[in-house]
C-alpha cells in the first residue's frame, strides 16, 4: 500500500496500476523493484519519451534497438521474444563448432543490461499479445521475428520417416526446445543426403562427420552428441540443381569441410570440366570458392595431406545439376532408401544459367536426408501486412506501407538470406528510418516512461503468462554455464521450456 501511495504521489498510478492486481509473489516483487527503479516521468506529453517495442530478440532485433538508442539518446526499447531465452538464430542456429560467431552476444548482453533497453521473454507474439496491443502500448512497433519455417519440395516420399528438414536438424542439435524430440535415425545407413548447397547444408554436413572428440567440447546438446557418438553415418552428399558455380555457400565453410579431420572430400572432376576457362570473370568472393572446388576436385593430394585423405574414415562430396523428384522407402518400407534425383542440364535463359530437365533420373541410395532448400517466415498477425509469395513483411526502409507506427527488419523484412551482418545494415536501415519519422514529428511520444511495457506486463498477467525478463535469463545462463563447466563444455543448453521456466524463476 505504502508502495501504491509513493507511486501515486509521482503520478505513476496508471504506468503501474497492475500492482493491484493479484500477483505471483516473485513477479511482483520483480515488478515493484522495476517501479522503483523507473525513472520519474512528467505528466506533460511533450516531455515523454518515445517508446519502442521490438518483436524478436535475434540479431535483427539487437541492432535495431542498438541503432536506436545511439541515434536517440532518450528513446526506450523492449525486446520480446516467444522463447525465455534471448538472442535467435545466434543461439539456435549458428553451429555449435563456431563459437566466434557467438561473441556477438556479448554486444547484445550489454545492450539488453543498459537502462534504456529491456527483455522481455516467453512472449508469443501472435497468440499471448496482438500487433494491435502492442501498438495501442507504444509508439513504434519493429517486427524481426526472422524466419521460423522451411520451404518444402513437395516431392513424394517427403513425409517418409528419415527424411527431415535441415531447420528441425539444426533446432536439434542446438537445443531449440521445438526440435528437441526430433530423434534423428543415424544408424540405420551409413550414408546421408542433403539437399542444397548452402551454408546451413554444410553446417549439418559438418557435424555429421565431425570427430566426437572434436564436438564434445562445443555447446553442441548433450542428446545430439550421444546420438552422434553413436551414429552410423560415414558419407554425406550435398545435391544443387545447378553447377558449380551456382552453389549458395561460402569459401570459408568449404575450406573448413576440405579440411575436416577424419574425413575427404570427393568431388567429380568431370563436374569442373570447363570451369576454370570461366575463373577468371568471376567476381573476386565466387573466384575464390570456386578456385578451391576446382584444385579439391582436381589435384590430387601430395604429402601429409594425402596420408590424411588415405586415412579418413568419413567422406564428404558434392552431386551437381540433381533435383529430387521423390524419395523411395527402403526394402522394408517403413523409412526411407533412396532418392530418386531427376538430372539437370544447364541452359542460359534471360542471361541466367538455368537448371533444366532432361527427364533422365538416377537413383542414389541413402539413409537420412536432409532438406536445406530455405527458411520462410509466416505471417504473424491479420492486421500485418505480409507478402506470401516473397515471405517477407512489405515495407519501405523498413517502413509497413499503412500502419502508423509499425516498421521491420531482418529476415522478415528482406528474406531468409544473409548472415549476422546482413542484419546489421538491414536493422540500420529502419532504425534511420524511424529516426527520421519521428524527427519530421510522424511519429508522437504518447505515452509517460514504462506505460508501454506496464501495460503489456499487465496483459500477460492476466492471460496467465510468465514473462521472462532479462535478470531471469540470467538465471538460466547461469545453469546452463554451470552443467557446462561439469562436461567441459561452454555451456550445457536447457532444452525444454519447462525447465528453462523452472531456472528462470527460482530463487
Ligand atoms: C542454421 C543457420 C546457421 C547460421 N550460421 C551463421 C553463421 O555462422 N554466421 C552468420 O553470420 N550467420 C549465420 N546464420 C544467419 C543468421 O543466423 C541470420 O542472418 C540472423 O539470425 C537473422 O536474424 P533475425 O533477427 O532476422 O532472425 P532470428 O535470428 O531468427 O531471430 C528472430 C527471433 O524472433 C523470435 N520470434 C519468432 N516469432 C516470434 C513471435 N511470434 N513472438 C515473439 N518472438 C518471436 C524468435 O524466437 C527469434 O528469437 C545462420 C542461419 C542459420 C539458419
């Protein structure tokens, strides 16, 4: 009551009248050292501050909320995100084995510690608060809720047993709590297939065959690695429908996959045949890849690295111009055993190589596929604007075309391509377009400091959701820092949102 008085003698009755309602005691706790800490605002409208609701906690949510408070040294932002546990793809998608492309965490964490920028988790976006509420709480909504679906091919024998997408794979292995049941069958053949020639098809090629000395020491789940330990697979084949010098990944994943300890890679020189005539009209990034195919195809290895080769229990190899047109169960019909690939020819069309069919197929043995043709982003809400055929939120710098108020950035906003950086200059984009929105007086500061993120908290507690804030995930990382420390690992992920809830909110 006491509290109730002071807040109401500083005019922050409505920011924080949910204190009267009946509260899960930590919560309210949780809440009441907030509101004590909030800074006192005016009651003057022309003295609020604007406040900023982003929805997603992936890189394209970090660096638009970092953009914006470095353009506006007043403005406020909360991050939401559906999982208790922040940072998107960083942390569920970038392969275990590639911690320094983690370090951007460190970035994120400090940003989400400052005052002026707040997390908060297990928020469903969608389903636990409308795009409508939200914008009714504060002033500029930014959507960068990524990209949570795959593309399927819609061949037959898709849905066979064995046959999974990249996405759930990768979800898998790095503890995303959806995919943590996934169970992937690694012993049943000894060869897998992944379909695209991406750097996420490397990525799971990669640690399909990567030495489990190697992978235990990484924050790969404890589930994946025991099943991986286990596994069965010794020969991964990457299929594209074009040739080489159309493959989507990059010359630092394939210099890593040339390199991989225990295993060799086998590329087809007959696939090469002419290329390097055309090697020197690439662009200086594709020269280089496409420098390192040819050499890895062609020249045979000499030395120590031959013996290595000679010695490798695992391969890894590349199959050009293949689409699969359907997946063929094995002899006992209950999973799959093959796929049957339809061979391409490769003809120009408008200036573009295109992959054409030449109705002849083969079929290529094989255990386990997985399907690493793209991610795609859904629509969230019905009063969001969404382009299905793109996939993406149409906008302008980022800008939603008739919704005041409401703006995009990263793989929503420009498709699922690109890598941490790609967002960087992606969530710049809006940001300045926000900033300049808000200075031509487009946009108005409406509400006092903290309404907007009170009256969402408010809501939650309502509908019976548990938010999880900054300081909680704090809890989690540190549990999962401490299993980790147990294994030598840098961290043993949480794999369910039960306990992720569990951590988060004890004391
Ligand atoms: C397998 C894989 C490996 C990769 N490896 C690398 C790499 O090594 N290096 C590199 O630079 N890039 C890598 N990338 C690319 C990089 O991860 C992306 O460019 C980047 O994460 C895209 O950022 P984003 O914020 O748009 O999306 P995301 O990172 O997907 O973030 C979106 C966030 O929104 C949240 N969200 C979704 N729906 C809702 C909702 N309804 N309500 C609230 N929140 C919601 C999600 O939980 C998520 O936290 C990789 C990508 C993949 C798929």
């Amino acid at each position: 009551m006491k509290i109730v008085k002071f807040l109401q003698g500083r005019g922050l009755v409505s920011a924080y009248g949910f204190l009267s309602y009946k509260c899960h005691p930590i919560r309210c706790n949780r809440v009441v050292t907030r509101v004590l800490q909030a800074p006192l605002c005016t009651a003057s409208s022309g003295d609020n501050i604007p406040q900023v609701c982003i929805v997603g906690s992936g890189p394209a949510g970090f660096y638009t909320a970092q953009s914006l408070l470095k353009g506006d040294k007043k403005l406020t932002v909360d991050i939401y995100d559906k999982l208790p546990v922040p940072f998107g793809l960083v942390r569920f998608g970038v392969a275990p084995d590639h911690p320094e492309v983690k370090n951007v965490i460190n970035q994120f964490s400090t940003l989400a510690e400052g005052q002026r920028c707040s997390f908060v988790g297990n928020v469903n976006v969608g389903q636990d608060v409308s795009v409508e509420h939200l914008l009714q709480a504060y002033d500029i909504v930014v959507l960068s809720y990524g990209a949570e679906d795959d593309t399927t091919l819609g061949v037959p024998g898709e849905d066979l047993p064995g046959v999974y997408s990249a996405r759930s794979f990768v979800g898998w292995y790095n503890g995303l709590p959806e995919d943590t049941h996934l169970n992937p069958d690694l012993k049943s053949s000894d060869t897998a297939v992944v379909i695209g020639q991406g750097n996420v098809a490397l990525d799971v090629a990669r640690i399909l065959l990567t030495p489990i000395d190697l992978l235990k020491k990484t924050d790969i789940t404890e589930h994946a690695l025991e099943a991986i330990r286990e596994s069965a697979i010794r020969r991964v084949y990457l299929i594209g429908r074009r040739g080489p010098l159309q493959v989507a990944f990059t010359v630092k994943e394939l210099r890593e996959m040339v390199k991989l300890p225990g295993c060799r890679p086998s590329l087809n020189a007959e696939d090469f045949v002419g290329i390097p005539d055309k090697i020197k009209e690439l662009p200086r990034v594709r020269k280089r890849l496409t420098e390192l195919m040819v050499k890895t195809a062609t020249e045979a290895p000499s030395g120590a690295e031959a013996e290595r080769q000679a010695q490798a229990k695992n391969e890894w190899g590349l199959k050009f111009c293949r689409s699969p047109v359907e997946f063929l169960p094995d002899a006992s019909g209950s999973r799959v055993g093959a796929v049957r690939l339809g061979i391409n020819k490769l003809q120009v069309i408008d200036g573009i190589e295109k992959a054409v069919p030449t109705g002849e197929t083969e079929d290529f043995p094989c255990g386990l596929v997985l399907r690493s043709i793209g991610y795609k982003s859904l629509p969230l809400d019905p009063m969001v604007p969404f382009d299905s055929k793109k996939g993406v939120i149409p906008s302008t710098e980022g800008r939603v075309p008739g919704v005041k108020g409401l703006y995009c950035s990263g793989w929503v906003k420009r498709g699922p391509t690109g890598v941490i950086l790609s967002s960087l200059n992606d969530a710049m984009e809006t940001a300045k377009c926000i900033l300049k929105d808000l200075s031509a007086g487009e946009l108005e500061a409406s509400h006092q400091a903290g309404w907007g993120k009170d009256e969402i908290l408010k809501h939650l507690h309502q509908k019976d959701v548990q938010p999880v804030l900054y300081e909680d995930w704090k809890r989690i990382d540190a549990e999962e820092t401490r299993r980790g420390e147990e294994v030598g690992k840098p961290r043993e992920k949480l794999t369910s949102l039960e306990e992720m809830l569990h951590y988060a909110f004890k004391h």
